[in-house]
C-alpha cells in the first residue's frame, strides 16, 4: 500500500453542514474502496493565487490515506463529477514527504494538547 496526499478545494458558497457533507462524501470513497484514512484537516476559507470560476475564495480541505494505486483514479473520478469542487491534487509520497507529514501531524498534535493548559493558565491569572 502507498501513502497519499490529496488536498482539494470546494467552492466558498458552500455552509459549514455542506462543506462537511462533502468532506465526508469523499472519505466515504476512500473508506469504500479499502484506503486506511491517516490524516484530516480543514484548513478553512482561504483565498485563492488566482480566481477559479469566477471565485477568489475556496475551502481548503487535506487528506492523507494508504491505499492501492487504483483508488486514486476512483477519487479523480468522485471530484471530478462533484460540482461543489473547485481544484483538487492528488499525489504518492515518497519516505522523505511521509516523515514530514508525520513530523506534522506530531508538531500539530502538540499544540492542540497545549492550548487548553495555556487556556487554564489565563483563566486562574484572571481570578486572581
């Protein structure tokens, strides 16, 4: 099995229920054809280098997964007929692009673990 990367961009019209309806549309692909899913992020309305359809802003979403090669083609073909996707790519990581996803994944974990302590911390320093 390889490691994949595919970020993709859906269309800014979309409401939070719909962009996450859609994000699920395709883990559900992915998950239907044997991929193990790794990693998900939602990177959030950001804008665009250039316009797209007429549009300056998208949904920036990413997903790492294992799979055999034939799923990628199966995914192609899900963004390609889903009209809410503005852009996608698709690639295989190599040794080097996994261990700094997973280099990543780790450092983005650890500040997730860390705001809630810091949170604490600016809660009593206002009690006090």
């Amino acid at each position: 099995m390889n490691c994949y990367e595919t970020v993709f961009i859906l269309t800014p019209v979309l409401s939070d229920d719909q962009m996450k309806e859609a994000v699920e549309k395709f883990k559900g692909v992915l998950q239907q054809n044997g991929a193990e899913i790794v990693n998900e992020e939602a990177w959030g309305l950001r804008k665009l280098a250039y316009p797209i359809q007429k549009k300056s802003t998208g949904f920036y979403c990413l997903l790492e997964f294992k799979g055999e090669p034939t799923i990628v083609k199966k995914l192609d073909i899900a963004f390609r007929r889903d009209e809410r996707v503005i852009r996608f790519l698709t690639f295989r990581l190599d040794k080097y692009a996994q261990e700094y996803a997973e280099k990543r994944r780790n450092l983005r974990s650890k500040k997730a673990s860390e705001q809630p302590a810091e949170a604490v911390a600016e809660a009593e320093n206002k009690e006090a």
